[in-house]
C-alpha cells in the first residue's frame, strides 16, 4: 500500500527513535488511555486450552512455523516498551484464555512492574517467557563478548522475575543473525533461535484495520506469528484478533505447549 511522502518520514523517524532513544519513555503520555480501552473492550469467547499431544523436541538451530499439519497457532509477543500494553495483554489472556509466548527485554520497566499479575500465568503455562536480549540492540553490531552480555543479564533478569530463563528460546532483535551470534546463544542454553512466519504487522504505528487485515493474513495453521507489546493500537483490536482464532477453529499455544 502506498504512503504519502509525510507519514513515510514520520515512520522513519519513528524507526530512529526506537532504535536509539530509550523505549522506556516513549508511551508515557498514552498510558492511561490504552488501560482505559481495554477495560471498555468486549472480549470474545474465551479459546480452548490445548488439547493433550505429544510433544516433540525443540529444534536446534532455527525455528520459523510449528511442525505438523494442525490447528495450532503460536501468538508471540516482543519487546514490551509500555507498562499498559503489556499489562493489557496479561488481561487479554485472563479474559479469553489465550496463550501465548512473551520475548522479553527486560530493561523496560514493564516486565517488573507486571510480575506480579504475570507471574501466576507465567507458572500455570498459560504464557511462556523467553530470551529477545536485555536491550534489544543490533547483535551484529556489537562484539561478541557484548552479545554474550546481553543474552546472560536478560536470563539472569528472567530467573529472577519470572522463575526460569527462557530457554531454549531466543529471538535475536530485529530477526538479525548469524552462525557466530548463533554459537554464543546456544552456549547459554538457547539453541533454539525463534523467529517468525506471520506478523500483525505493529512494529511501527499502524491502523487497528490493517493490523487486523494483517493477523487476517497471518493466522493460519502452524503459525508463529510475530506482535509487539510497544504501541496502544493493538489493544483496541484485541476482540477482533480473538473471534478470528475462534472462528478459524485455531488453538493458541505458548513454544511449551508444543516443544519437549
């Protein structure tokens, strides 16, 4: 779709920012109003817990879609910029009994100041919580010894907050990596390196249409499907995201529920 000259430099200033400016700051004056939404937003019928199947060993090496020729749908959620959003999630899933897969950087406040309403899920298996590195920087721009730092201070953080490290699953940012990053990574115990095979389309300001347009896309059987826990709009289409799974017949999973 095309994009008028105007909005394309504000996506790029955007982009700038996120990448460059701390992400702890970016949402405070929309806080409030993305708790609000949520409160007022119907929810659909809640999604079915997975059925009891065998699991399967996780890959070692890289994982884009879940195997087999199921129903199964793999929500995961990145980043977490803003303490509404993530905490909106949390909700959603206590509403409708989604799973789903958060990938964590733990230097933004929010995965502390949700622990505790996260953590009850967290331990009965409704969300997973993985490795996205403790700052979400470019991976091969940076050393390897500083690699290695980022994935061990996130684990470390994870076990603290959450009760266990992620592994094996580690989602490099941006989806950026190579067989050196991959080696550090897996010499901290996450060999299984999570990217993605569907999106909702939220990495940069987006319409609440497209992005339904975009999960529309994207949810289908056997999906990993990549969502951001950064910018307000996504929880205004929380009911919408829901009657699609439902529809469609689709069972949300956490990596757990589907890896041994």
């Amino acid at each position: 779709m095309q994009k008028r000259i105007g909005f394309i430099s504000g996506l790029r200033h955007y982009h700038r920012i996120m990448t460059r400016v701390d992400r702890r700051t970016m949402l405070a004056t929309i806080a409030l109003g993305v708790v609000a939404s949520v409160s007022r937003a119907p929810m659909a019928a809640a999604v079915r817990l997975p059925a009891a199947q065998a699991r399967v060993p996780a890959p070692v090496g890289v994982l884009t879609r879940l195997p087999g020729d199921g129903n199964q749908l793999a929500l995961t959620v990145d980043d977490g910029v803003s303490s509404a959003v993530v905490g909106a999630f949390g909700q959603f899933c206590r509403d409708t009994g989604t799973r789903l897969t958060f990938f964590v950087n733990g230097v933004n406040p929010s995965w502390s100041d949700n622990a505790a309403a996260l953590r009850p899920l967290v331990d009965s298996g409704q969300v997973q919580i993985a490795n996205h590195t403790w700052s979400h920087p470019h991976l091969d721009r940076i050393s390897l010894s500083a690699v290695h730092d980022q994935i061990k201070r996130n684990a470390d953080f994870l076990q603290n907050t959450y009760g266990g490290d992620g592994t094996p699953y580690f989602r490099p940012p941006y989806g950026v990596h190579n067989a050196d990053i991959d080696r550090v990574a897996a010499d901290l115990g996450y060999t299984t390196v999570t990217l993605w095979s569907g999106t909702v389309g939220d990495s940069l300001p987006e319409s609440a249409s497209n992005l339904v347009a975009c999960a529309t896309r994207s949810f289908t059987p056997q999906q990993i499907v990549l969502a951001h826990a950064n910018l307000p709009t996504i929880t205004n289409c929380y009911n919408q995201l829901s009657q699609l799974i439902a529809n469609r017949g689709l069972q949300t999973v956490t990596l757990n529920d589907v890896f041994a």
